[in-house]
C-alpha cells in the first residue's frame, strides 16, 4: 500500500468535491478541530513560549528537552474529532480508549479544546495563558507525564505498556448497555499476546446487558524503528484475521485529509448504525446468534501532517516520527524554520483567536457536558461506584465446635458469599468474577447457583451453567481476565479475580501498571475512588498435587509487597472463617490490589466466625488456646504463621511440644495481614515496635512458618528488635508432584522439623529435648521410605487432629 | 460439530473401507501403536500392580492417589503415532512440541514405546518389570511428573503454564532448516496471549536458513470446565482466522479411528509435502514471496476412547474427560469395572507379549536411532552445542585515560561486541538477538552491520534492515521474544534478549518456568548443559525521560532472585568495559538465566578493562581511587553502591565528601554481581562473613545506593554482622517524565541526600559537619526550584566530572 505511506501536504484545505457524508460546512469544521488538535500537539512537544507563534520562533521559545510521541498523534487527533462529530450527532454515551496512549499530546489537545481540561486544572485556562502552560507542563519537571495517564480527563487506560486496550475497552463495556467505547489498537500494540487474545472478547460480550465496543485498529504502519507486522498484511489476509475473530471490518485508508474525513465519518456512522441494529435485534427482536461487530480498520500515514524529511531523510510517513520528528530545533536553524513552517501549516491564526481561545467554527463539533469524552463520567468509576451489597457473614460462617477437628473447603465456602453478592447485584449488575477457568476448580461454583459463565458463542446440550449476560467469565488467559477486570472497576464496578496461585505472575507487569494508575489517581482530587482490585490466589504452592513444580510459585506476593504500600495488601486467611472475613473486607475497600492467598482443598476450621473477625480485625494475634504459656513471663519460644498449610504444621508442631517438652512455654502467633509485619512508618497497616515487641519478644527465638519466599519475613522485619532471633521456614524452591505432607518435607516446613528448630534454637533444654529431637528426625526418615512404598502419608499425619 | 463430541467406540477394529493412503497393515499396525499408547497411559493414571491385566483388576492394583490428565491424551497418542510414521517414511529430522503437555502419560507412553524411555532410565525396562515400574513412578512421590517435563526425553517443552508451545517450537526451527517442528496446539492454550500472538510467527520464519514448523491445532473443544473459543466458532470463521494468521489448513475431524488415521495420515503427507514444495521453491528457485504455510485442525472427542458415561453422566467428549474420569475406582466396584473394562478395550494382548514386551506390529511405525521423537539431539540441545566465538575484548573496549571524564554509552559499546560475535557466527548461524522493537533504541545498531533484522512480510524502499535470514529478531512481544529465544537455546544455541527493564515483568512467568526446566535438568545427567539466557535490561528506571512511571519498575532483578540460585545470576555493571566484561562472561556460560542491567545514556567510564575484567573476576570491591582511607584502619563510613546511576550519584557523594570533610575515611565499594552480597551457603557465588565483613566492616555505617528497590539489599545481607548499619537507598516508587537528576532526587539516591545520610550516621563529626549537611539540604532546596523553572538540572550537576 505504498499510498498509505506516502507524506500529505499539512494541512490542506478539503477538497469540496470529496464524496461523503460530510457538508462542506462540516467537513471544514472538522478539519479545523483536527488541524487545532495536531497544533496543540506539536506545540506541546516543542514549545515553551511564543504558543500562538505572534512572533517568529526562536531558540528560547523551544523546550530545553524534547519529549513527546508526534508519530501517532494526528491519527488520534482524527478519531477524537470524529468521535466529537458522531458523540453529538447521535447524543451519545461514549468512551475512548486510547490503545497508543504514548501519544498524550493528541489526548491532552483535545480535552483542552472540550474544556474538559480546562475545568480540572483551572490554571490551564482555554486562552492563551493557557495554552502556554498547557504546552511548557507536557513532559516537563512537575508537569503531566508524556502518555496519556490518570492526569488525563477522560482516560481510564495508561499508554506507557501496550497490549491492553482492547481488554480495558470490553471491560468498560460489560454491563453498561448504553455505552459505546470506541478503542484505538496501534499496530505496535497489535503485536502483543495480550491484545492478539483480547480480539477474541466478542465471544463474550452481550449485546443484551453489555454495551458496544468499536475497535479502530489504526495502521501507521510503524514502530519505534520497525514495520509493524498488520500494516504489512495483504489487505485479503487482515480481512481474512479479522473476520476470523468475529468483526465485520470497514477500511479507511489514505493521505489526503478531506478524503479520509469524508470515509472516516462515512465509517463511524455505518459502524454506530450496525450496532444499533445488532443491539435493537438482541434486545427488542430477541435475536440470539452471535452477531459480527463492525471496526474500522484506519489505515493513514504514521506522523501524518508532520515534517516530510529531515535532514534528508523520509520522516512522515516512516518510524522516524515515532517520537520527536526534529531533534535539533533550538541549535540547528534549519530544523528551527522547518517546525514553524509545521506549526504554521496548521493556519493557528484560522483556528485560535488573539485571546488564544479557539474559534467557534473549531468547536463546533464538541459536544456538551459528560457527554465529552473528557468529562464521561464512566472515565473516572468512582463518581458511578456504589457501595456492595454483602450479606450478613452468619449465613456463610462454618460453626466451629472444636478447633482442629472438622474441616471445610474454605474457598467453597467463599463461593456461598460470593454467590450472595452475585445475587444482591442481580438487577444492578455491578459486580464480576473473573478467572481463567477455575471457578469451578477453585471450588466457588455456587456462584452458578445466581448467575452463569458469560458466553456468546455455540453451546452445546451438555453444556453447564454457560449463558448470555452471566456474570462469571471464563477465559483461558490471565491477561483477558485481568484486563476486563481492571475496565470493569475503573468504569466504577466491582470484582474478584480467583487463579492459581503461580499463574498470578502472568499478570505481574498489568498488574504494575494497574497499581500506577492507582498511586497517581489517589494523588488527584478529582479521580474519586475506585473499588479495589481483589486476588484470591487459590490452588496454591502447596496443593499442586496433580500439577507439580510448574504450578508452583508464591512469589506474587512479594511482586506486589514492592509496589506503593498505600495501594497493597496481601492477606492470608488460614481457615475458612478467617477467608470469610477477610473477603468481607475486601470486597468494600477502595483504591487498592488486594490479595488474598487460601486453601480450596478440606483443611481444619479454627476460629469461629467472631474470633476470625477480631483476629482478621487486627491482622496478627496469638493464638492462646494453641499455645502453653502461662502469661507470668515471656515465653520461651514463637512459633508464627502465615498461610494455610504453615499454620497446620505450626498447630501440630504445637502440639507436638505439649506433649513432649510440656515445661516449655510455647506461644503461637498467627498472622493474616502480611503488612503488618513491616515498621509503621512503611505501611499503614505496619505495626509499631510496641506491639511487634510484645507479640514476637524482642529476645526469644520465633521460628515462622511462613506460606512463600521466606526470605520475604525477613526483608519485613529486618528493623525490628527481634530480628536476630527470627528463623524462617517456608517454600525453597522443592516443587514436584508428591503429597501435600511431602512437600512441606521437602522444604522444612514441616511440623517435625519445625520442633527441631525449636530444641536447635531455645538455650537451656535438657536431655530430654535431645531425645525429642531424634524422635522427630526419626518420624521424617520414615517418611522418606513410607512416601515412596505407598504414595500416600504417614498414618500419623493423615490423621492427625488437633488435640489440645 | 456435534458429530465431533459423540464418543466413539473404544478401541474399535479399523474398518478396512476406510479410504485413505494407508493400506490395511500398515492402518492395523498404526492403530496398534495408538492403542498401546492410549493403554499405557491409563495404566499410568492408574495403576501401580497388574500392569498387563494378568488377572482381574482389584483394588490393590489401584494407585492410593489417581493424578494424571487423560483427556489430551489420546488425541496426542494420535499424532505421536502418525509422526513416527511419516518420520520413518521420509526419514525427516523432527522434533515435537507437546503444548497440552500436562498430558504426560501420553508422551511418556510413546517415548516407552520408542525405547528411549529405558534406554536414559534402565530400571523402566521395556518388558512387563519396566512396564510396571512406568505405571507406578508416573506422578507418584519419588517418581516422575505428571507433565511433560524434562524427565521426559524428547521434550524441550514443559505443559504445565500454557500458551508457550508455538513460541517454543518456531525457536526450535530457526536457523534449523533441515528440521521440521511438529508442535500440538490444545484449544485451551489457543486462547492465551502468547499463544494468540505466536501464529504471527511466519512473518519471521524463513524458508531458506530455518526449518518448518507444522502447527496442529487440537480441537478437543474443552478446557477444565469449558468450552474452548476456538472449537465453538463456525468453520469459516476458524478458517478466516488460520489463513488471516498466514496459515493453509487442512481439515481432520472425526470419532471414527480408522477414518481419523486414515485423514491424519493424508493431512500430514499433504503437510509435508507442502513443506517441501515451499523450502525447494524457496531454497533452489530462490522464490522470494512469503509462503502460506501449512496446519493441521484435528478436531476429536477429548478425552476419545475413554468411558462414554461415569455415574449417569456423559465424561467422553466432554470437560469430564479433562484429568481422571474414573475417580473412585478404589472403593467404587462399578468404577472398578468401568477401568478393566476401558483398559481391556484397548485389548492389550494384542499389543504386549506375555513378557510385556510391545509386539512388533505395535512397534512397525517406529523410527531408528536418533530419528525417533524420544531420542531428538534437538531436544537435548547441550548435545549439539557449540562454544560461542567471541572476539577478543581489546577491540571493543574504550579507553579511559582519566576516570569519570569521558562519556559512553555502554550499550553501544557492548554492540560493538555483539556485532563481532554476530559475524563470527555467520556461518554456524547459532547466535540470536531478541527484542521488542528496540535494538536501535538500546544502542545495539552496530549489529546491523553484521546481520539484518528477520522479516518475510512485505518490505518498501524505506525500510532498513530487514531481511530475510536475519539473525536480530523484532516484535513487539515480550512473550515472542522470550518463547523464541527459550526454543533457540534448548536446542542447542545462543542467544541475548534486550528489553526496557519495566516491561521484563511481562514475561515473569515464562522467565519461571524456564528457571524450573533449567533446574530439573541441571539434576538430570543425561541432559547436557545448554547456553544460559541472557537479558539487557537497558532503558531502566532512572532514564525514563520519554515515558516516565509506567516505563519504571527495576523489580525484574527480585522476581529472579527469589528462583533457585544454582541457575540465577544478577550483573550490574557500573560503565562501559564492566559491561563488555560481564557480558563476555555470561555468553559463555551454561544453564543459567544472567540478567545484566546497564544504561544505554551517555556516562562516564570509570575502569579500564583490565580493571573492569578485575573488578568484574571478584563481582564486588574497593575502589580504592575513590575513597579517602590511608589503609591504617577501618574507615568511618561505606559508600557501596550498585548500578550505574547509583555508582555515579555515589562517586559524586564521595568526590563532595573528600571537598568538604576531607578528615573522613571514606571507603566507596562497587558491587556487580549482586548474588556475592548472599551468604556463600545461600547461592554459588555468595561471600564468605570473612570476606564480606573485610569489604563493609563489622560495626562502621554503609551507606548502599541501590539501582533498585532498596529491601532487596537488605534481603540480600540480613545475616551479616554489620547488617544493622547498613542504610540502603534505592528507587522507591517516585516515578515521573523528568530529568535524571530529578530522578534520583525524588527517590533520596541523589549525591547531596548520601552525603547527608553520611553526617547523619557517622558518630562524632563535628560542627562543620553540621554546616555540609545544611549546605547539601541547600542544594537540593535550589534544585526544586531549579527544575520547575527551567525544566533542566542545576549546571554544577549537568558539569560535574570526577576530580579525584
């Protein structure tokens, strides 16, 4: 398509004679918006003073440093334009995601040009004043960063790591049936696995209880410094990749601006009436096949309007506009005059006043109030965010008579309050469970007894629980259920992502950007909150008996542990009233990523539902009952835990030494909220010195037992008094396909060999410990052989209960 | 496609009408050997006594813990069967990529059958002893996984995490052009991002310098508990999709196995000869056009020839199908009887002779010597592998008359380096360089001039660069990059993989799984070491000047560190010649992953090389030129520091220390391997107290400026008898689109903040000490200032240059 890459004159004049939708009055007000857009962003890049060019550049009216992204601006300069045209023409509810969001001019340009920014940021007035700022604050110290970013009115998507438009823009769109989002997908970002999978969405969007997304993949055809692999397509095999993941695709294609105005809009009102006829046949006529989205497919020279060579050298049109077309502007006079030249292409005299505001005929296209893009409410959720419905815990709680003798699926009996929730929010269809094909296997289906799985393709009679408009979405990729999720709850919703344990790390780099997003947003008083981001991370490191080592890996935990403190909080309930309270908690914060890490296999109730509470309450206690301290004095060891399976070996530990070492003074402490553990001036949850000395001791030894990395407790609780006497247990790497108890074995964690930490580590202990410790060494020999000969644990282990 | 889910009879007899390139023996014995492979992997799931049904099935026979994935595997038994027949026919140098590898027995069964299983492990005979220890070792404790691992000859593949077979498999065939690489796609793994992604591979596939890969797409239509996307769409759509991703599908659908051997057969000859028409039009015609390469959809019933019904309800053909579909068959006589009667079906006497031996009709298909899928050197890649040739460093160094004078960007200097190894190889072509899109912008160019950038879709005349048979690989995915590079090093190559330090997060999973393949084989004495892989981490968190906080996370380097130190290895080299030093040594290192993190900005170069190889040798020490210790004793305080831009604010700390407080005995110590920090019982390269308490001291203040976040020097030597002096700065989330400068002012790394950290932690210092501390506050109070005005740093840090 050699057209596509060949450089227009900037700025031209449309054509009259163009064929299209648009009335010459139209077309020359939309291009004047356009051409005031790509001012605006050039200008941002550039410049620091001098914005209306009233008198010839100079050096000193230059930036000391460019930054900025020019190559993709003018094309989502062009779709904002558009969007302004069909957003007041069919007064419509409408979002953009901005997929190439590293092209913050254009975003920025025309939320100064809707006002929108304006109103925010009131120092940055719609006047030439304004305009100043609005260019010296791009990419400067103190300034707006140089992507499209919380900063942004109208943004809910972060442009700096591509791959997640597509899934951001679904995820907006679930359960909001009025709302078209339009999503912007560069060709670069094209490229990527998660935006490869994310084209498959329409398998899951309802055109009943969901709104319309409509994908503008933009071909301009480069990256940072190569072709990018679409734009390089026959036009046959696009179509072909397209159709095949469900759209009807609509080609624009071309260089010279009147032209493509003209098939721009002929396409947007072709693509918005498909949608309304699909909506209206699903909705009114009761029509159930799946439908064929329309897109448009915008195929336009990357840096279009820009330079067309530099010192010597094809720019527009090539990967050399990628970022800063000229480099050189305030030593190299050539480079200088060819950016006014630029900058006057755009006729700014035409376009602002004197004042510096833009002229009527510039505005016409906006629309009015929220239903700016600028201004959508859906772009900052927490103005729509209500509080969620949860029911009463009584009804979910396990009754727990005798500690440590029955046991409960914990994350089944989570699936009773989520599914409760489900119910509570069945008309208003404000809250999701997303997750890769685990609902079921992480033991939460009772959700299917209030809502079903979301699916829009074939099914089948054996099919189960799947439906239109279910609430539950299952797709085999952690970046789709991530990425719909993270839509979801910045439109202002709520939602649970449940996954294995290890394969939360597929998301590790959404899930950075996503605390980002959550860091800045909390800093800007207009961004009202959001509900948080909630993990349960189940089938967890302990439990991978079918699956083994691959399926092996708690480090999620410290991933998040190094994020902001103010957005993280890792949890790890270690029963099932405690996962009760815990996800109670969750499911009504804002503003944070919370991770919860829990059983789904049958292990020991604990704590009734009250004592769960207080415990989850504080985050951190001891456990008396479990203990055998007398209070009189300190005692003589801490055995601590965190996570399920540590405090079952901790507990039988205990009671090991009960019935061993009984003169010893024992206390258990158990922890849920791992911040805690961390000084109080390095979280909000950190616990001062006071209480860390009075729960852990400040010269007895602790040995912890802890769920992950035990390396991790100590980087914690480095600071503390304590922290010489502090020994770690916990997964060291030792993953395979074994038995639950030979997997705590293999990494030490286990109950035997955490009382010969305790005999190792206590000063003073008589023969008798010595005599103890062999026993427990010897329990763990015959482990080895017993393990191998029958495939199963000790007797011993297996039916252990506890008995204090 | 009902007809695709209706279960089939199991084991039926061929029926001899079914047309097709296979005559009736040769159809008989194919069966035979698809029947056997099926047995032996219900025997696996299954059994640990009784393994030829000698008599009756009773419960004893039965494994105490039934763990296994039955339903992938027949449909792998299938295409395992007919590859050997194609392999022995046109004595084809192949390998096999197993994505629904979690399927293991099927893969197990098949390498029993081929021999190579008892050839790498003697005690698993291929008679009924060995027949039976296969069965019982199969995910039992002590025994083998239940994936396809690296126990599993044959494999370079790990079915565990999914969405990573095509990768891996276009990896395998690159630069390998008499090899053809099978690789089973599941429908579950198909709706991944990577995997989604990867089908975009045959834009970089070149029929001349590398071999085919021979996609089959296995539709068995459901994931755990789900349909898949995939096997629901309409046939044409499917068909859009494959040929939209550049690929030619043939079609093989059925339930009925002779019919279906009978397709597969004709599909894989097609495929195959197909392969040959593009390579000899490619290769000898010299045909230039991009081809559309062939595939294969196999559409079966998951879990094919398994019970049609447990317990009322359909399993065969359905999500029941996916793990173990006879799940009490220990104390549930009907699921006792339901398995004798399954296992029967398959009528092992007609496969195994009385000794367990399998019959030669079984056996017909199977291929010879190093042909047979199981005995692959492909897939134990240390067996082919060769030394890289790298250059003498001398020709890349850069000199360095005065320290901390003189710039360079380190990156281009290693470059240089790589440029050299690239030529040296251009013949052997077992050298890559991966990355998304930013070789250029790292500073690697140099490379060009030795190799191209690979790529077979359309060029223009602007383009450069790009060609086919390049041996640098540009994509926009993390996931390609690593996935490619991960297939190119276990078969036998060299590789380097350049990123932006943030978005490494992206393949945090991939990197996991890696490290779990290179630690399980490191254990294995039959798998030969393979290359390490590498990454350049360059672009990282502190010049982010372009793209600011969501470009900034330097927390690659503790995702790594949590992984088992035998195979990991953190660089962080201060300049341009530790750079060339470090990465010399790790291109000729074995089964590890080395991370380097290096700058690619302008900076100063501070050792020779001889000095760098030196400094580099040891990993961590003095710099004695920069410190102000006379040798009589301890000095008062350390400045350590790790990374370049630490090393350079920590320099300038040092050269301000010297100006001001010239009493002070300064030490300054550079560490660039960060694993020394460790204790030497905690990884390889950890020092020894002795070592370590002689580099910081015991009991004087080290000041630790860290590249990144600061707990993890902490983590790192929380067991050293001076850890409670040690005061670590680092980067602590304040990121933002500013100057560098401001960078590490935001985060308390800054010269004028280490100083101040210097007077505050050292004892004793007087008053004039007091005033430098004020006079440094001042500085930084200047620099706020400073910056928003002027959008540049302050001129005494733009200008400063070592004066030591």
């Amino acid at each position: 398509m050699p057209d596509a890459h060949a450089p227009a004159a900037a700025g031209t004049v449309p054509a009259p004679s163009a064929q299209g939708p648009l009335g010459a009055d139209e077309l020359r007000a939309l291009d004047a918006h356009w051409r005031a857009a790509n001012y605006l962003a050039v200008g941002q890049i550039y410049l620091m003073a001098n914005p209306l060019l009233a008198e010839p550049l100079r050096p000193e009216h230059i930036k000391p440093r460019l930054l900025g992204h020019w190559g993709t601006s003018p094309g989502l300069n062009l779709v904002h334009t558009h969007l302004n045209r069909v957003i007041k023409a069919r007064d419509l509810d409408a979002l953009c995601i901005w997929g190439p969001g590293h092209g913050g001019p254009a975003v920025v340009a025309n939320s100064w040009l809707d006002g929108t920014f304006s109103e925010i940021y009131p120092d940055v007035s719609r006047d030439a004043a304004g305009m100043a700022r609005l260019f010296r604050q791009f990419s400067f110290p103190g300034g707006i960063p140089s992507h499209v970013a919380p900063q942004v009115p109208g943004s809910i998507h972060e442009g700096g790591e591509l791959g997640y438009s597509l899934t951001h823009a679904y995820g907006a769109a679930f359960d909001n049936p009025e709302l078209v989002v339009a999503c912007v997908v560069g060709d670069g970002e094209a490229e990527t696995g998660p935006l490869a999978a994310s084209w498959h969405s329409t398998k899951f969007l309802d055109p009943v209880h969901d709104g319309a997304v409509l994908p503008v993949l933009h071909l301009n055809g480069y990256k940072i410094a190569n072709p990018t692999v679409l734009a390089r397509l026959p036009r046959e095999e696009l179509d072909h990749l397209l159709r095949g993941v469900g759209h009807e695709p609509v080609h624009v294609t071309g260089d010279d601006a009147a032209a493509v105005h003209q098939e721009f809009a002929a396409a947007m009102d072709h693509c918005l009436d498909r949608i309304s006829d699909i909506q209206r046949r699903a909705r009114v006529d009761g029509a159930t096949g799946r439908p064929r989205w329309p897109m448009i497919v915008l195929r336009t020279p990357k840096g279009w309007t820009g330079p067309r060579e530099v010192d010597g050298k094809p720019v527009e049109g090539t990967w050399r506009s990628h970022q800063v077309p000229l480099a050189g502007v305030r030593d190299n006079p050539e480079h200088l005059r060819q950016l006014e030249d630029w900058l006057r292409s755009y006729r700014p005299a035409e376009l602002f006043g004197g004042d510096g505001r833009p002229r009527p005929e510039v505005l016409a296209c906006v629309p009015g109030g929220t239903r700016r893009l600028g201004a959508s409410p859906h772009a900052n959720g927490g103005l729509l965010l209500r509080d969620l419905p949860t029911p009463p815990l009584e009804r979910h709680a396990v009754e727990v008579d005798k500690r440590g003798s029955a046991v409960h699926e914990p994350t089944r009996v989570l699936g009773g309050l989520l599914a409760a929730v489900m119910e509570a929010t069945a008309e208003r269809r404000d809250f999701r469970v997303v997750g890769p094909d685990e609902t079921e296997s992480n033991r939460l289906g009772a959700l299917y007894g209030a809502t079903s799985k979301a699916w829009e393709a074939e099914t089948l009679d054996t099919d189960e629980h799947l439906a239109r408009g279910g609430r539950v979405m299952e797709v085999l990729s952690e970046h789709l259920c991530q990425g719909w999720l993270e839509g979801y709850l910045l439109t202002g919703r709520h939602g649970l992502f449940s996954s294995y344990e290890a394969f939360a790390h597929i998301v590790d780099s959404m899930v950075n950007q996503h605390l980002k997003w959550l860091r800045t947003a909390r800093r800007l008083p207009w961004r009202r909150p959001i509900a948080s981001l909630n993990y349960l991370l189940t089938s967890h490191v302990w439990r991978q008996d079918h699956n083994g080592f691959s399926h092996q890996d708690p480090g999620f935990v410290d991933h998040v542990l190094n994020k902001s403190p103010e957005c993280v909080r890792v949890y790890l309930p270690p029963d099932a009233n405690t996962l009760l309270s815990v996800a109670e908690h969750v499911l009504h914060t804002r503003d944070y990523v919370n991770v919860i890490v829990a059983g789904k296999q049958p292990s020991f109730d604990w704590l009734t539902l009250d004592e769960a509470r207080a415990h989850c309450a504080r985050g951190v206690g001891t456990w008396e009952w479990a203990g055998t301290e007398d209070g009189s004095r300190d005692p003589d060891v801490v055995l601590a835990c965190a996570g399920d399976v540590p405090t079952l070996e901790t507990l039988a530990a205990a009671d090991l030494l009960r019935r061993h070492l009984p003169e010893l003074a024992v206390r258990v402490v158990n922890v849920v909220d791992m911040a805690r553990l961390l000084p109080a001036g390095e979280h909000p949850h950190g616990m001062p010195d006071s209480e860390y000395d009075a729960l852990f001791t400040r010269d007895k030894p602790v040995i912890f037992a802890y769920h992950g990395y035990p390396w991790l407790i100590h980087r914690l609780g480095y600071r503390r008094a304590g922290h010489r006497n502090l020994h770690v247990r916990g997964y060291k790497e030792e993953g395979t396909t074994t038995t639950p108890f030979d997997m705590v074995v293999r990494n030490d964690l286990d109950r035997y060999r955490l009382v010969m930490d305790v005999v190792d580590r206590v000063p003073g202990l008589g023969v008798r410990a010595v005599a103890v410790r062999q026993a427990m060494a010897d329990v763990r020999t015959r482990h080895h052989a017993w393990i191998r000969e029958h495939g199963v644990d000790l007797p011993e282990v297996a039916d252990w209960t506890w008995s204090g």
